[in-house]
C-alpha cells in the first residue's frame, strides 16, 4: 500500500471539508456535516502512521526531520489565518469572547486548543460558535496524537504494534462509549476519547500485508462503505457523538483508503472532489473564523443568506491562503537547524503577542466582560452536578433561613437577595433543571437520559434536604419552564422523563406534565410549614440583549436586534413564554405559594427594557447581571416577600 499521491485520499479529503464547511454555513440537508472531521481523523492515522512505519522500518526515522517537516508543512498557513483572526477580533468580538480568544491563540499555538476550549465551555460560557478558533481542537488532537505515534513506533518492538494498536484502539473507543452520557464535553474534545478515530487510519497502515490478503472482503465492502460516507452525514442516527454515526464513518473511510479503488483514480466525481481536497487544509482554517465573526455581530439567528454569504468569503479567504501562502511555503526548501527552530519560536510568540496587544490598544471605557460575567449566583461551585449537599460557598450564613431552588434562572436571582436581605441564603441549583421534583426535561442532544435522572435525583436530594432543615422557612423557586413545556426549539427536541409507579418513564413535554410536578412540589414544600416564592423569568425574546447593548455601546456592529436600543417588544416578549404564563397561572391561588413578575419595573406598553437607571440589566437574551438581579430585587421590594408571613402579591 504506497502512501505517494492517491486521489482517492484527496478525494475524501475533498468530502470531509466540503461537509464541514456546508455544516458550518447550516444547510438543512447536512444533519451531520461535522462527521467531515472524523473522516480527517482516519485519514491523518493513516498517512501519517504509513509515513513513520516506512522510515522506522527502513532505519532513517528521525524524530528532528518529522517535527520539521510537520512544522514546514502546517504552521505557515495555521499561523497567517492566527495572525489574520487577531487583527479582526478586537473589532468584531465581545470582550468577554476577544479575552476567551487570546486563550485559543495560546491553545491554538501550543496544540492544546482542544484543552483551551474545553475549559471556556459551561453553563454561562460563551457559545462555541462564537470562538474564531473554535476549529482548531480537531487540530490540536492530530497533532497530540503526532507527538506519541512516532515514539510509540521507534521504541516499541515491531512484533508488538499490532496488538498495542490494538490495544489502546479498543481501549479509546472504550472510553468514548463510556463516557459519552456523563462526560459528553470532555468525551468531544479530548485525545484519550478521540484517538481511537485516528487509530482506524492508523491500524491499517500497520497492517500492509494483511490489507493486501483482505481485497477480496475489501472490495466487497466497498460500495457499502461509500453509502455510508454519503448517506450518514445526511441521515444520522441521532445518537451521542461521537459515537455509532462517527464509528460507521470511520470505518467506511477505512475501507475506502484500504480498497484503493482504481475507479477513484479516474471517475469525475473523485477527481472533482480530489481537487477540493488539495486545498481542503487552508479551507478549514480560513472558513471558520468568519462565521464566528458574523455569530458574534449577529444577536440573533442568523440569516440563510448571511450563511451563504459568509460562506462565499470562507471559500475565498481559503484559495487566498492556499495560493498564498500554503503553496509556496511547500516550494519553501529550508533544512532542519537551530536557526529555523528559533524563527519558529519567534513567530509563535508573535502570534501569541498580536492579539493581546490589540486588545489593550482598544480597551474600552467599561468593563463589559465583568459587567456580563457568568451570574452562577454565589460562585460556579454552586451549579450542582452531583446530588445536592450544602457547601459553605453556597450559603450566606451558617444557618440559613431561604433557600433558592431552581436552574439557571435561580441562580442569577442569588445576587439580588443576599444583597436586599439578612436573612442568610442558601443555593441548589442545577443548570437546565427546573426545581420539579420527579419530572425532569429529556433530549437527544445535550440533555440524555442520563442528565435527566441526574436532575431527578439532585431534586429529590433537595426536597430531602429541605425536610430534615428545620432553618429553612422560605424557598425560592423559579425557571422559565420552557423545556417541560414546549416541545420543538431550535437545538432540542424536547420530551420529559418522570417519576412513575416506582419506574422512571419517558413522555412529551406539555402544560398539563408540568403543572402536576410544580404543584406537587409546592404541596410538598408548604406541608413541611415552609413559604413558597416562585419568581417568573425576566422579560426576553430570543435574542442577546446583553450583546446587543455591549456592541451598540462600543460602535460595533449589530445585526439582529429588534430594536436600535436593544430593549424587547413586549408582544415577542409574551409570544416568547406563553406557555410558561398559562402554567403559572394555573398555580395561582396556591395556598402558601406567593408569585412574583419582574414585568412591573421593567415593561410598559410597547417594551421591556434592557437598562434601569442606566445599568445593563442582562448578561445575555435572559439572564440578569449581578448588578441587574441587585438593582431589580431592590425595586421589587424583594425581601419582603422572604418573610414567612408575607402577604401574596397583588
């Protein structure tokens, strides 16, 4: 199996990036479009292990002349799309994503990408389609895996490649399966989860002889293989990924390259795609960042059109960097020295210093990124992944007299009552959990059954918590609801898990499901003597009104909002969370249960503002500051309704 030139490669090349660059642009067709990067990943294994069997076999493996010519051959492109990035960024990112962007240069930089992005995702993190190097993780995993193949190669014994291979193949794999219901993040962006992918590649580079004996089953898997590599991406299975999709993927690609068709070598289509594959690298580092700076303009959805346009100028600014700077850089004949290794050196500090010097050139006036900062109300240690205990860091006092329950909406409420009370204040919260007990939302997506009974179980622990605390006497509850209630939104298809005849059962989302749950736990809190405040969601239409208003401030560019002064029109307000006012109608003359609407200070006929006394009220499309929630529970008089014998508002 000679590695030279193949087309058939190429033309896989050519496939993979053109799924991930129509994935990124949205087409409806491409369910699975980022499954491109899987087949890269098999690809890479393979040419790269081929490459270093080849040397090591034949005594001139060099760990100096590999680490060269991957420098020569990926670093020149990868640094002018870096550098290029950099002076766009200050102008077109929030502060908070142009401070998380700094981060990736370095990560990007370092091949620790994968690890940088990792670690800038959360609840409130920003979100990953607004990163302009959201890409390079996939990259940073081809060159971690680049760093152990070869000295796996030059100092294991050749009779023990194979079942080493072997070995930690299955044992990746293992992982990745394992772990992909409670680790979903970490299982997507780490070396350990993903390297069996580039491990198929690999496997069959160590295998020559046995590829050869197999032709036969080779060849007649072929066609099924290419079915699967066109079919797939269109039609998923819509289980976890990665998982059965990227396996099926990987293995078709496998096949594919082991095969080596000769119809590939002449057929139009492998040819077309082939020539997409020659520039397939600099594509996929120029066509990322210009969607994340149009996600990043944009506070709302984006536009089909504004899809296919960015588009347009990624292809462009792809073939620029191609014809530019990739193709001469491989003309570029340089030998491996110390002179060559400190211009690297030099040039990777320099990449890492632009960006960093151009953001304090362009300081603004307002600290935008502390003003919209993560609002986990006492701290992030308090956005409950385990069962609920008490923390210290989530309480006011040593005994506690309120209790705030909920998800993320609770916890952006936090600021405002430790600030407006002295009654001391403890917080279980949990991210997307709404405080239901025995009724919890279910999605394919980010939210799998696992998650489910997770949240399940965190709000049985907190209504078990609350029944032994005699200290508590007033809980506050709130959620927008919306994932028990309505069914289909943008990223999930949402259902229910819940509590039934000792079994947990899967249903849909509706009024009726959640009604019964809230009222239960109303029922439950009040009978153990306890006061009930449930507070609704701050008023929000879908788009970022805390982007909005940061971008309008500094000048930059908005596309998206409404309304020039970023405030919501109360009819898309109301629109927004019909459903959630129907349920919380439905509990109103609750014995025990108080309700409270943020709509009074906020709302007039037309609109619900974005700034009160001239404070940005929202980190994001829905959630409060820290000096938003203080400044509207001091408006409410919000710690009067804490008290247990308050009246019920009017």
């Amino acid at each position: 199996m000679s590695q030279g030139f193949r087309t058939d490669i190429q033309a896989l090349r050519g496939l993979a990036v053109s799924l991930v660059l129509f994935y990124h642009a949205g087409f409806d067709f491409l369910g699975a479009g980022f499954l491109g990067v899987d087949v890269f990943f098999v690809i890479s294994g393979f040419l790269i292990t081929d490459m270093v069997r080849k040397e090591v076999e034949a005594g001139r493996f060099s760990f100096k002349t590999f680490y060269f010519r991957r420098a020569k051959r990926l670093l020149p492109a990868a640094y002018a799309t870096f550098l290029a990035s950099a002076v766009v960024a200050p102008f077109a990112l929030n502060a908070q994503e142009l401070q998380d962007f700094i981060k990736q240069v370095w990560g990007a930089v370092t091949f620790s990408a994968n690890l940088v992005l990792l670690m800038q995702t959360g609840y409130f993190s920003g979100a990953a389609d607004l990163k302009p190097l959201l890409h390079t993780w996939s990259l940073s995993i081809e060159e971690q895996y680049y760093l152990l193949l070869p000295a796996f190669l030059a100092f294991t014994p050749r009779r023990y490649w194979v079942p080493g291979g072997v070995l930690m193949f299955v044992a990746s794999l293992g992982m990745c399966l394992g772990l992909q219901s409670f680790k979903p993040t970490a299982t997507f962006y780490l070396l350990p989860t993903r390297g069996w992918e580039l491990g198929v590649g690999s496997m069959i580079a160590l295998m020559p002889g046995l590829m050869l004996r197999l032709q036969p089953v080779l060849a007649a898997l072929f066609w099924p293989a290419v079915a699967v590599l066109a079919v797939i991406p269109v039609f998923p299975t819509g289980l976890p990924h990665p998982g059965l999709d990227a396996l099926l993927v990987c293995l078709a690609t496998a096949v594919v390259i082991a095969r080596r068709h000769p119809l590939l070598e002449r057929a139009l289509v492998s040819r077309a795609l082939a020539r997409v594959g020659d520039v397939s690298y600099s594509l996929y580092l120029a066509h990322w960042p210009p969607f994340a700076f149009l996600k990043n303009a944009s506070v709302s959805t984006v536009t089909p059109l504004q899809s296919l346009l960015t588009l347009m100028v990624g292809i462009g600014l792809g073939l620029l960097l191609y014809r530019c700077v990739e193709m001469p850089t491989r003309r570029w004949q340089p030998q491996p020295s110390r002179r060559f290794a400190l211009g690297t050196l030099a040039a990777s500090c320099g990449v890492i210093g632009v960006p960093v010097a151009m953001a304090a050139g362009l300081a603004s006036d307002v600290d935008y990124a502390h003003v919209r900062r993560a609002n986990d109300g006492f701290s992030s240690a308090c956005v409950y992944e385990t069962p609920f205990s008490p923390k210290p860091e989530c309480q006011s006092a040593p005994n506690p007299s309120v209790m705030v329950w909920g998800d993320s909406f609770a916890m952006h409420l936090v600021p405002g009552i430790v600030a407006t009370t002295r009654r001391g204040v403890q917080q279980a919260t949990r991210g997307n959990c709404p405080p239901t007990v025995g009724l919890a939302p279910l999605s394919d997506v980010f939210y799998q059954r696992p998650w489910s009974e997770a949240c399940i179980a965190f709000n049985d622990s907190v209504l078990d918590y609350l029944r032994r605390t005699k200290s508590i006497e007033v809980v506050v509850l709130s959620s927008p609801f919306r994932q028990l209630l309505t069914p289909e939104d943008p990223r999930n298809h949402w259902r229910t898990l819940a509590h039934q005849d000792g079994t947990l059962v899967e249903g849909e989302a509706s009024i009726e499901r959640a009604e019964a749950a809230l009222r239960a736990t109303v029922r439950a809190l009040t009978g153990m003597g306890k006061r009930v405040v449930l507070v609704a969601p701050p008023p929000a239409s879908g788009f970022s009104i805390g982007a909005c208003a940061e971008r309008r401030a500094q000048g930059k560019l908005v596309l998206g909002a409404p309304r020039a002064d970023c405030d919501v029109p109360l009819e898309a307000y109301r629109q927004r969370y019909a459903r959630t006012a129907r349920l919380l109608d439905a509990l109103k003359g609750e014995p025990g249960l108080a309700q409270v609407s943020l709509d009074g200070p906020l709302c007039d006929a037309s609109r619900c503002v974005s700034h009160l006394d001239g404070q940005l009220l929202y980190v994001d499309s829905v959630h409060l500051t820290h000096e938003g929630s203080v400044l509207l529970a001091r408006k409410l008089g919000l710690a009067a309704q804490l008290e247990p014998g308050a009246a019920a508002p009017r």
